[in-house]
C-alpha cells in the first residue's frame, strides 16, 4: 500500500457507490419492496403457488440487493474511522486490518458496479440451462455431469432455489445431457456468459493407461418466459412422446410411461422432463423449456437481423469459452476475458464470481462496440 494515500481510494470507491446507488435507484426499490410486502401478508397468496413463489423470490432478491448496498455504505464510512483510529494511536494492526477491509471493499464495490450492467431486454429474468457432453466419450459424459454440479454448487452458495427439469445418463458414467432451471432474478443476466463449450483437460479415470484425456461439454443458458412473451406453438408442428424416467445405470425410476419428449417439426429442437410424477406435469414443464429455446432462438434471429443492418457480425457465444486444465499442471483460464484461477477444484465447486463478473464486463463491451 505504500505510496497509496487511503483516503483517496475511499473517497473513489465512495463515488462509484454513488453512481451504483444512482442507477439501482434506491428510493425506487424500497417502494417495490413495500409492495411486495403488501402482495406477501395477502391471505391468498399462496393460492396460486407458483405465482407466490414468484413474488416470495423477489421480495427476498430486492430485500438482499437493498441490504447490500446501504452495508457497503456503512462499511465504506466505518473504514474511514478505522484509518483515522491507526493513524491518531499509531497502531500498525489496526492499519493491517483497514488495509484488509479496503481490498474487500473494493472487490465487493466491483461486483455491485457488475450488477448495474445487467440492464438487457431479458436480463432479469430467471434462467434455463441445458448441458450437453460432446466429444470426449465417457469422459464428456463425466464432464458434463461435473459442469452440472459445479452451477448447481454456484447456485447453492447464493441461496438461490434449482429445479432439474430431466437428465438423460450416459452408460457407463456422467450425462448425456440435463436441464435446469435457477430460479432467481437477474440469473439469466447473470450466467448467460456461460454459453458455449467448456474444454478438460485431464488424466482420465476412465483410461487404464492413465493417458490424458481432452472432453468438451456445451452449456446454454436462454431466459425462462413469461406470459407477454406470447410464444405461440401450433400442436401440428410438435410431436410428444411419452417413456419411463429412467436414473443412472438405465435403472427405472417409474413403473409409468411419466417422462414426456417434446419434437418442435419447424426446427427440429427436442426438450424432454421426467422430474415430475405426473405425465401432465411433465409435458407442462417441457412445453415451458420448448417455449423459451423458441424465444431464444427468435431473439438471436433478430440480433442477427439488426447486426445485417448495421453491418456488423454477430458475437458468437457457442464457441469455446474456457479451459480446466487438470493435468499436467492446474488451471481454469477464460479465453475471452484472459481470467484465469489456479484452484479447479475451488471452481468446480461453483467458486464462479470472478469469471461470471469479468464475462460480463466482457460482453458489455463487445455489445457497445457493435451498437
């Protein structure tokens, strides 16, 4: 730190989080918040399960992003007392633990600043994903139910609620493919980065000769839909099938055909859900998972459309995104963003932040450039 006057690092840090406090709009939030409040204590509220869970979701979303804030605040005007203490009584561990406090604040600052960039047309919404495992064999099948666990762990760390809507088992170990949703707010703005194809690198469980072994897994990330989206699907463009849930190992899951497959004709997208008892359930669920592929992919047709315009080439996000290398040496490096972390085990246990927050930064650029 030294050379570094602190009270000028404060004093930056404390007009960043007014230009955060600006775009979040505060005073904004607390009356959603009172709203909210008022919808929750309703005595039907629960009536329409899904819709309570909806409103439940964003008041305790809302409520968090409020806490969060005005505790930065206090913590940026606690620090200044803090240095002031270490300065009058010349105590060297009081500055040590101020010094601590100042880098911890500045991280914490930069991911609210990340927070703010989220402002797209479908940015707020909850999020779809689906993981496929590609070349690699039983180690892409591993490998896919690895990136599975790693968002699923991601997802637990924040308290935000998952559903797995299908998994499809591979034969001998892994996934072929599953899909999910989080269902909190901003979590489409805030994965969609994750789209594309993840590489590992690694000596192969599943190898007796112990050679390395390079897998990929796609991962895509779309925005779940809701009812103004007016996505309308024709029962003669979609053919439905119906089959038994099955687990790993191809073990039964139901005695029923419960499990229901979904073929939109037009396009040829599959999606399927088996997490449910009921085949009604079910063939609910994959109709919302068709819906929001279609809403996706309609959304990409019109970016496409508006880049031809402009003349500018659409950003792909299906390409290769990032690299785990487990062998020979240890290392997860974006190749967008160049952030890279030395723990893949850490990573694969959903310590995501630090790429999630560069990607989006990221992408935000790359959008103003083609605007």
């Amino acid at each position: 730190m030294a050379g570094i006057d602190p009270a000028e690092e404060i004093n930056e840090l404390a007009g960043t989080l007014r230009s955060i406090q600006d775009v979040l709009d505060l005073e904004a939030m607390r009356k959603q918040v009172a709203e909210l409040e008022q919808q929750v204590a309703a005595p039907d509220l629960w009536d329409d399960p899904d819709q309570a869970q909806k409103v439940t979701s964003k008041l305790s979303h809302l409520q968090g992003e409020l806490n969060r804030v005005e505790g930065v605040a206090r913590r940026l005007d606690d620090l200044r007392v803090l240095y002031e203490l270490a300065a009058e009584e010349g105590d060297d561990d009081t500055r040590v633990e101020a010094d601590r406090e100042l880098e911890t604040l500045k991280a914490d600052i930069g991911a609210l600043e990340v927070r703010t960039l989220l402002s797209g047309e479908y940015d707020a919404r909850e999020a779809l994903i689906t993981i496929n495992s590609q070349a690699g064999g039983v180690d892409a099948a591993d490998w896919a139910e690895m990136l599975l666990r790693m968002y699923l762990r991601w997802a637990e760390r924040k308290g935000y609620p998952t559903e797995v809507y299908d998994t499809s088992y591979a034969e001998e170990a892994g996934i072929k493919s599953a899909t999910f949703t989080i269902k909190a707010p901003y979590a489409y703005g805030t994965l969609r980065g994750e789209h594309g194809t993840h590489r590992l690198v690694r000596i192969s469980p599943f190898d007796n000769q112990g050679r390395r072994q390079t897998s990929f897994a796609g991962v895509d990330v779309v925005p779940v839909v809701e009812q103004t989206d007016h996505i309308d699907i024709n029962e003669d463009e979609i053919r439905v099938d119906v089959y038994r849930s099955s687990g790993p190992g191809g073990q039964g899951v139901n005695t029923t055909d419960s499990a229901v497959r979904i073929t939109h004709m037009p396009t040829g997208i599959v999606v399927s859900c088996q997490n449910e008892r009921s085949q009604l359930q079910n063939r609910a669920t994959a109709m919302n998972v068709l819906q929001a592929k279609l809403l996706e992919r309609k959304r990409q047709e019109e970016a496409e459309k508006m880049s031809e315009l402009r003349g500018a080439t659409t950003t792909s996000w299906g390409t290769q995104i990032r690299n785990y290398v487990l062998h020979p040496y240890q290392i997860v490096k974006d190749l967008r963003t160049a952030t890279e972390a030395g723990n893949p085990s850490a990573v694969l246990d959903g310590d995501l932040d630090e790429f999630i927050e560069s990607e989006i930064r990221w992408m935000r650029r790359q959008e103003s450039e083609t605007a």
